[in-house]
C-alpha cells in the first residue's frame, strides 16, 4: 500500500501522461489561453437562446463596483418598479439610493454587535472566535431580512437625494477602517463590563455609535432625514414633494409589503432537513428585527413559486453561488458551461457534496426578471445582476436551468403564493445553524 509519493512514482505518472499525445495539446492550449476558455462549452453556448415567454420590462441597471451592496442592490431592483409606478415615472431612468441603506447597514451592525458584546455574561475568546461573528462583525454582505429591516425603520429615498460617492461605490478601505474601529470598540466594552454598571457602559456604547456616525459621515454623507424632492412624470408634468422623510416617502410610494416575503431555500447538505424552518446564528442588522430565516424546501418548490411571482409582475430575490460555472462576458450561467470532466478526466461536486464540505455558498445575491417555460418545465431564466449594463447581456445573465438546480441557495417569495401546507410550515419552531455554515 502506497502512503508516500516517490520520485519513481512521479516518473510512472509522467510516462503515463506523456503516452497520450492529446495531453500536451491541452496543456499548450491552457498556458496559451486559460482553463476557462480551453474549457468552453460550444454546445452550450449555441443552445442558450435570449428569449423568454414570461418576462418583466427592463428596468434601470445598478453597478454595485467594488463593494459588497449586492444584497441592497438586488432589494432596489425589488422595488424600484413598484416606486416608479407609484410615482408615474419611467421605470426605466428611475433609480432609489443604495448609499442611503448602506450608511445605516454599517451603523446598525456596529449596534448590534455591541449589544452582543454587552449582554454576553461570560466572554471567552476561543468560544467566541468559534462561533465566527467576531470576525464578521460589520461585513458589508448582507440578506434580504436585513434589507426588509432598514426600509421598515428607515424608509427609502431617490438616487439624487443621497447618491454614490467613491467610498460606497470602492468601499475596501472604509470597510477596513469601519471593521477595526468597531473592533477596537468591542475590546473597550469587555474592559468596561469588568467595574462598569450597565448604564455606564451603555453611555460609553453611545458615544462609540456617534463616533461611528461620524466617520461614516465623513466617507458617505450625511444622511437625509427630510428632504425635498422634484421630478416630472412620463407625461411630463412636474411635481415637487416637500419636507417628506424617507420613512413617509416608503410608506407613501412603496405598496409592495416587503414583509409578506418569506425565505425558501434548498440546501441540501448532511445536517439540513426539508421542510423545517432554519434560523441563522449571531447575524443581523438592525438589533432583533433582522434575523434570517428560511424554510428548506425541495428545488422544484423553489422553481414553482418563483414562476407564480413573475407571471404576477414580481420579480424574484434570491442568493446562489457564482464562482463556477458562469461566464461574464457571455452572460450565460449554466453547470455545463465548461466541460472539465472530459478535458481533466475528473468528476465533479453534486450540490449536496459541496455544501457538505463547504464548497459553494451564499455568495451572491441577484433578482430573477424572467423565464422560459416550456411543457410546464422552466428552460431558462432572465437574472438581473447589479454590475452595470456593459456587462454580461446589457447587465442581465441568462440561467439555464440546470444552474438553477446545482446552485441557487434560495428564493424569497410572497407568502401568498405558498400552498396552506407551505404556509404551516413556517409557523414550526426555528432550528439555529451556524453563523459560518455556507448559507
């Protein structure tokens, strides 16, 4: 039995590899021109048509850059429609301001983490570090309950009112810089909570969340908390809004109840059940009123709700992974796009096999605007990503369906497109899974 590779070993391989003169015109075509396009599906490519029997009109396109907003853009792209319609402006100009929730995203986690930090009795490290929200303190991701819980408490506003600046839209160093002031804030409340009363440390705790303010302030812009607002409609007939807040602009021209959406997810990995509810661990924004839940659920359940939503006019949110099998200048999402079975001789991960070992995970958020159904069976979806509209197809990917199988994580879905049964569901108690799991 061989425990030890050799350099005799080494030498049967390269014979091996060397008998088969296919090998080196691979290997020539990969240190030419990259794995990735020496791989290329043609087959795939020819077959993936841009053409949907079920699709919503275009809509303006985001570019979230170098940050990590997805899950805030993607929540726009959820509502922007229903705004411009409310509003009766061009759907297709009209934008709502992704810096404005971003601002408040950052505030309220550093909130809530030293709110974690206070009321945790006994802190120690090596427990801590394992339950892994130390280190994602503040991280810039996020999920659609953390979305729903900043338009509930905070409102929306247009794009002019608080636009982007270089540091939301570049935002490493601001993330760097915000992650290492809260936790250099989280090792001051330790210290306090030693001979502190718990008023004291809680006026300490407000001084660390204006100084939060401040810096994001400084990197953002301050946030509107009453503003003006003119703009003219399709027809071209000028309005002007005043001294509305942004909680009464959501209340007066958001109608979509962002909290009739639920979670439905399918993560069928070795320690998830279907059709039991999940709650995630020590992660959320807005302090007790952002935590992500889902309700696991087989794939095809995930495909028929989703169908339902966008026959009514609705796009979908979901999240899934991205780092494989997709091609951005193509705009095609598909997991046969490259064919490295046949070229590497390899077989690759079921869905189930990589989330087990950690392999894919809740990586990207986007929003299904379309699809093609044929026999009553989905072919091909139309997602709108949020990285500008020079990319992919004028900013949209097309997903084959078999992507949607291997790996879209999970879909949210107004709850009156769920069965009864579905429903009852989600009233089950909710099992905790850990913060650092691929979901």
């Amino acid at each position: 039995m061989m425990k030890d590779i050799t350099v005799e070993i080494l030498t049967k391989y390269s014979d091996e590899y060397k008998a088969n003169p296919t090998n080196k015109v691979i290997e020539n075509a990969i240190k030419n021109v990259g794995i990735q396009k020496v791989c290329l599906n043609q087959d795939v490519v020819n077959r993936t048509y841009n053409v949907f029997n079920i699709e919503l009109p275009k809509s303006k396109i985001y570019n979230q850059k170098e940050s990590l907003r997805c899950w805030i853009h993607a929540g726009i792209n959820l509502i922007k429609n229903n705004v411009a319609h409310n509003l009766n402006v061009d759907e297709n100009k009209y934008a709502l301001s992704v810096n404005y929730l971003s601002f408040l995203d950052k505030l309220e986690k550093s909130n809530s983490i030293y709110n974690r930090i206070i009321e945790k009795e006994d802190f120690d490290y090596e427990k801590e570090i394992k339950e892994h929200y130390l280190q994602a303190a503040v991280y810039e991701g996020g999920y659609f309950a953390y979305f729903r819980s900043l338009v509930n408490k905070y409102g929306i506003v247009p794009e002019c009112i608080m636009k982007d600046v270089e540091e939301s839209k570049n935002s490493l160093t601001l993330r760097i810089l915000f992650k290492e002031k809260v936790k250099k804030d989280i090792f001051r409340l330790l210290e306090l909570k030693k001979d502190k009363t718990i008023d004291e440390i809680m006026i300490e705790k407000e001084k660390m969340l204006s100084q939060n303010y401040n810096l994001l302030s400084k990197c953002l812009g301050e946030l509107p908390f009453e503003f003006d607002y003119e703009y003219k409609t399709k027809d071209g007939k000028y309005v002007k809004i005043q001294n509305i807040t942004p909680k009464e602009f959501a209340d007066k021209y958001l109608t979509l109840n962002l909290n009739d959406f639920v979670g439905i997810a399918n993560i069928p990995m070795y320690n998830k059940e279907y059709y039991k509810l999940y709650r995630k661990k020590h992660i959320e924004n807005v302090f007790e009123h952002s935590y992500v839940d889902t309700l696991n659920m087989p794939i095809d359940v995930l495909k028929e709700l989703a169908i339902k939503q966008l026959k009514d006019g609705i796009p979908v949110y979901f999240g899934c992974d991205m780092k494989k099998m997709r091609d951005r200048e193509l705009g095609i999402m598909d997991s046969e796009l490259y064919n490295y079975q046949d070229v590497f001789s390899i077989d690759l991960l079921t869905k189930e096999e990589s989330l087990s070992t950690y392999d894919i995970d809740y990586q990207h958020v986007m929003l299904l605007t379309g699809v093609h159904v044929e026999n009553n069976q989905p072919i091909r979806w139309k997602v709108e990503d949020s990285y500008g509209d020079e990319t992919h197809q004028e900013g949209y990917y097309i997903m084959n369906d078999n992507f949607f199988n291997d790996f879209v994580l999970e879909v949210i879905i107004d709850k009156q497109y769920l069965s009864k049964e579905e429903l009852k569901l989600l009233e089950q108690e909710k099992i905790a899974f850990d913060m650092d799991e691929p979901f």
